[in-house]
C-alpha cells in the first residue's frame, strides 16, 4: 500500500509539472496538441477538441507536445498561435512554467503538512548534548559541561541550524585528541565559554564523554498565518539545500554519486518515510517537487533549461540556431538522459534490501 501511495505522489508531481507548461500555453492561447505523462507506447488516451491526452508505458516523466514541428498538423505554419512563432517572452514563460509550478506545489504541500500535523519542526544553531558522562574519563564534565547545554561553536568554527552540525562537531573532537577545543556554549538563555581536551581513545580518536542530537525546535502553529510563514522557512531550506547537494554533486562527484537515486530508489525512500508517518509524505513529495524543479532548470539538453538555453542563444544570434541542430542536440540529450534513467533504477533494484539478501545467501 505504501508503495502504491508513493508512486501516486510521484505521478502527481509529473502531472504537476506538466500541468504548469499545458496552463502557461492554453492561458496565452498557444496551440498545444499533446499531453502526455510517460513516454514510448501509448496505454490509454483520450483525444480532446485540441489536444491528445495521453498515459504511455515508460513512467520517466512526461511531456507537453505542439503541433509546430507535427507533420499531421493542419494549423498553418504562420499562424500567430503557433508557440515557435511567439516571441521570446512568451516561450520562455511556458518552457519555466513546469519548473514554477513545482516549486508552488512544493510550498502549498509544506503549509498544508504543517497545517495538518499542527505543529513544525525547524533546526535552530547548535548542536544539543542531551547526556553528560559522569566518570573520570569525561573530559566534558571535568570542563563543566552539562545536559542540555547547545555547543554553538567549537575552534571559532559556528555550528549552524543545518544536519552538518554534529557532523562538524564530531570530526573536529574526534580529530584533536590531547588538544584543547573552546566551545561556545548557550546555557538557560546566556552564553559562556568552555576548553575542553579529548581524551585519546582505543580507537585513536578523540572523544569528550557525551551524547550529541541536532538542535531541533518545536512550534506549535494556531492559525493558518503561521502556517503559511512556517512553510515558507521550510520551503527555503528545502531549497537552499537542494541546490548545495548539486553543488556538492558537480564540485565532488566520486564521493557524492554513489547517493544520486534513480525512480526506484525514490520510492524506497518514500516507502519508509510513509511507513514512519503518513504526513510526512508531504515533506518528501515537497522535497522530491523541488529536486525535479531544480534539475529541470539545469542547461542540459532534452531539459526545460536546455531549451531555456537555446532561446538565450536565440536572443544574442538575434535568430534561433538551425531546426536540425538544435534536434539533434535535444535527442542525443534525450537518449543519454534515458539511459541514465535505466542505469540508475538497474542500480537501485539491486540495492534494494530484499534483493540484497537474495544474494547474500
């Protein structure tokens, strides 16, 4: 059931950002002839007064087709309706009207997740140290430290509102064994300064005696204003991390590619989040709307960004490049961006659990 409900969510998404380029068209009277969710062979459609509906059997994403370039089309080539003949302006809002959508969808998911759940839960600066070891060996209480002390900064290096902050923390403690660390701490509202020096551990790695979880504040929401606003600071770090993980990805590929997932693997993600809580399924159709957004809008061929790029060309040249290169470009795209598709769910069927314990017997 879990499963069935997280390709749904995807599929919503895809409609989404289909819906966006289809609403951009029709609202300015540009002929649209097809809409399609998938591609390859068609399972079912329906054909409309203008347009051709349409579910296919590669559920990869989908499309939004214009009779411009339809040998079958009887819409004369000059017409004013016809997207190519449109200027710049308006080609360029129905090419990024997917990308928007998405991110809009993402938003109103967020309010509505935190309207539901009636509260929110947002990261504050620091990192939280819920237990302090009592023995000899801490050298965290010896210095003073406390339960329920936030660390705001260890060596001058602050501790963000972010998931890296245990992280920075507990490579800078393990990494400096016998030398001594100043740490900001923030203490029933005032702030005071601790030195505390890792012991040396079996391990070769220094430690402090204490236990650590990331600075996680709950609010309570009592109106739909602040929903509004709460998923608003949701929505931009949301973003705001989406578009480091890229970077991340493009500055340090060979570490970070292995976590690139394909359709497969997104729904396992989504599985456990269902599984955790029903309503966290909002966060991650949020999550996974503004990933699909971001990577849409990159300047890859077969992408809205890569058309986005050819009508940014279009605009210096004072005249778009030629039909065939710019169809050969967006298929070469298109077929490489199909084969990583199939490369990345091959990867992610054979990462799934069950199908690594088959091997494993």
């Amino acid at each position: 059931m879990s499963v069935l409900l997280v390709i749904a969510v995807l599929g919503i998404l895809i409609i989404v950002h289909e819906l966006g380029h289809f609403m951009a068209a029709r609202l300015q009277n540009i002929h649209v002839n097809r809409f399609s969710i998938g591609f390859g062979p068609i399972i079912w459609k329906y054909q409309g007064p203008q347009t051709e509906y349409a579910l296919r059997g590669l559920p990869l994403g989908g499309f939004v087709g214009f009779p411009d370039n339809d040998p079958d089309s009887t819409i004369p080539e000059d017409d004013l309706d016809l997207l190519n003949n449109r200027p710049i302006l308006d080609r360029a809002i129905v090419i990024s009207a997917g990308v928007i959508a998405n991110l809009i969808f993402a938003y109103f998911l967020l309010v509505a997740q935190v309207g539901i759940v009636g509260e929110f839960s947002n990261y504050a600066p620091g990192v939280k140290v819920p237990a302090v070891a009592t023995d000899i060996s801490s050298t965290a209480a010896q210095a003073g430290m406390r339960a329920n002390d936030i660390i705001l900064s260890v060596d001058n290096q602050e501790l963000g509102a972010n998931t890296e902050a245990i992280s920075i923390l507990v490579q800078t403690i393990q990494n400096n064994p016998n030398k001594t660390l100043e740490m900001e701490i923030e203490r029933d509202g005032g702030k005071l300064f601790l030195k505390i020096t890792p012991e040396l551990g079996d391990d070769s790695k220094g430690r402090i005696g204490v236990q650590l979880s990331p600075n996680v504040v709950q609010y309570r929401i009592n109106n739909i204003f602040e929903a509004f606003s709460f998923g608003a600071q949701e929505f931009q770090r949301m973003v705001v991390r989406t578009f480091q993980g890229f970077w991340q990805l493009v500055s340090n590929f060979s570490q970070t590619a292995e976590g690139v997932k394909g359709p497969i693997g997104i729904v396992d993600i989504g599985v456990k989040f269902a599984k955790n809580n029903v309503s966290d399924l909002f966060k991650f159709a949020a999550l996974i709307s503004i990933n699909l957004a971001v990577i849409n809008i990159l300047p890859l061929p077969a992408l809205d960004g890569g058309q986005l790029a050819f009508l940014a060309i279009e605009g210096v040249r004072g005249k778009p490049l030629p039909l065939r290169v710019q169809e050969n470009v967006m298929q070469t795209g298109f077929v490489l961006l199909l084969g990583l598709g199939v490369f990345l769910i091959i990867r992610d069927i054979a990462n799934l659990d069950g199908v690594r314990s088959m091997f494993q017997r």
